[in-house]
C-alpha cells in the first residue's frame, strides 16, 4: 500500500471512530443514526469502522444528526488525548471494580494523590 493510501486510510479510521464517539455520546444505536442521517445501517457501520470513504453530503448528513460540525469529525491532537483518557478511565475503573477490598483502597488513594490540585 502506497504511503498516500496508509495516510487515506488512517485518517478514515480515525474519522469514523470520531463519529462513533460522538454517536455513543449522544446515546443514539447505529440505527437511530442511521435512521437520523439517511444513510443505511451497514453504511453508517462501515463508516465507522473506517472501511467507507464517504461524500461530503454523508459527512453532512452525519454531523446535523449529531447536531455538531463536520470539522469536529476530524483528528486533532486534543480529541486523541480525550480518546485515551476515557480508555484510560474505562480501564482503571475494571481494574478497581475486579479488585479486592484492599486493593481498591490503595487505588482510590493513588488517584486522590493523583489529582489532588485540580480543579473540574
């Protein structure tokens, strides 16, 4: 595969991950946004998963359903970051909830340590 193509290719995965975030945090199933943005189940899937090179109008489609712009479909180095912290979280949080009662001890006070000082 030609470096054109990986890069192609990377950005499609990447987009379609975006929009599936983004759907997930709109608690729509692909059916509902599908449904929503006209576009057919399996397409609105390979969308997704990045197998879809899509038109400008499916873009649009997408992004009214999800009632956000079509630039925020597209990678930028804060999005990556969110991206891994919630798998970060989502990770920590399976580690804690499967753990012993004093393991998840130690765990909550690593993590009080941890953000002790930030504000949110």
């Amino acid at each position: 595969m030609s470096r054109k193509r990986e890069v192609a290719s990377e950005l499609l995965k990447q987009v379609g991950s975006r929009i599936k975030t983004l759907r997930l945090q709109k608690g729509f199933s692909q059916e509902e946004l599908a449904y929503r943005s006209g576009l057919h189940v399996t397409t609105l899937s390979e969308v997704e998963s990045g197998k879809s090179n899509m038109t400008l109008i499916t873009c649009e489609n997408i992004a009214n359903a999800l009632e956000t712009s079509i630039s925020g479909f597209f990678p930028e180095e804060s999005i990556k970051e969110d991206e891994e912290l919630s798998r970060i979280i989502a990770r920590m949080q399976k580690v804690c909830l499967e753990s012993n009662t004093k393991d998840k001890a130690r765990y909550l006070n690593l993590l009080k340590t941890l953000t002790d000082g930030f504000e949110g």
